[in-house]
C-alpha cells in the first residue's frame, strides 16, 4: 500500500490532521475554502498572522514533499 493514511505521505497526513482536528485552526482553514489556492493562502496567513510554520509535530507548513492538490480539496471539502 502506498502512502500514509489515505494521503500521499506522512507530512501531507500530518498537516491535513492537524488542520482539521485543532479546533481553533479548524475554524481559521474553513475560511479558505472559497480561494483559489486555499492551501497555500492559510498557510502565508498562518505565518504571517500567527507564527505558525510547522504542525505540532515539527511537519513544516512548507515541505516540498507535501500534496498541496490534495490539502486544497480537503479544505475545500471542509
């Protein structure tokens, strides 16, 4: 099987987790779902606003390795 949990890999399911499961930043990320580019808008303002680069678990906002396709449609799905 490949992948992590449904997702391209670790940090692509590991940003998605922590984007849908940390109530406060639930609420931040449903407001992106009319952008073009959700995913990558959140997290500039993340940075930006809060400070906020990298999950919990040290999975940065900015990885090279994450599926930012797939990060938009959750967020739009959200």
């Amino acid at each position: 099987m490949e992948g992590y949990n449904g997702w391209k890999n670790y940090e692509t399911w590991n940003v998605a987790l922590w984007l849908q499961n940390d109530y406060p930043l639930y609420c931040i990320t449903r407001g992106y779902k009319g952008y073009a580019s959700p995913f990558l808008s959140l997290r500039h303002e993340l940075a930006v606003s809060l400070g906020y680069a990298q999950t919990k678990d040290g999975v940065s906002l900015w990885d090279m390795s994450l599926d930012v396709t797939a990060l938009d449609s959750m967020i739009q799905e959200a």
